[in-house]
C-alpha cells in the first residue's frame, strides 16, 4: 500500500514588496510549528524572526506582517514527484 505524501505551503504576501516568504514542508509538525509561530508573531504584535541554525533566516518586523496575507494550502505528491525530488537532491 502507497501511502499518500502531502506538502504543505505557506506565503505570506504583502501588497507593497510582494511575496514576502513562501516556504513548503513535508513534514505536518514542522508546517505546523511555523504556522504557529506566524500566529504567535500577529497575536502578540512582535517580530517574526527564525533561523534554524543552517541555511534559513527569517525576519519579518510586524509592521509589515500585520498588513500582509497569509495563505496556506496541503496539496498531495505524487510517488513520482518524490522519486524526481529524490533524484535531483542527489544529483546536485
């Protein structure tokens, strides 16, 4: 039985400097943590700031957050798409 692999994406836009961050998880908890720390960061009215310690850093300053859509959408990988992913990552 293939087990069905989901992508989760999130953007945030703003109508002055555009796409802001759009970022894409396989993971369900990773999604779900960033999702809540763009919620936190809104709620509280603070920063949002994050670096995972490698290769990503973020800094959005509220300002710019409370004015900006955020959308996020689970949308399905096909064994394909995770097989040429796979390849590519290799490849590189």
């Amino acid at each position: 039985m293939i087990k069905t692999t989901f992508s989760y994406t999130i953007r945030i836009m703003n109508e002055k400097f555009g796409t802001i961050l759009s970022e894409s998880f396989v993971d369900k908890t990773q999604f779900s943590i960033f999702l809540k720390m763009v919620d936190g960061a809104l709620n509280l009215e603070t920063d949002l700031s994050f670096f995972d310690g490698d290769t990503f850093l973020v800094h959005i300053p509220h300002r710019i957050l409370k004015d900006s859509i955020v959308l996020t959408n689970m949308t399905p990988v096909t064994l394909e798409e995770q097989v040429r992913s796979k390849i590519e990552s290799l490849v590189v």
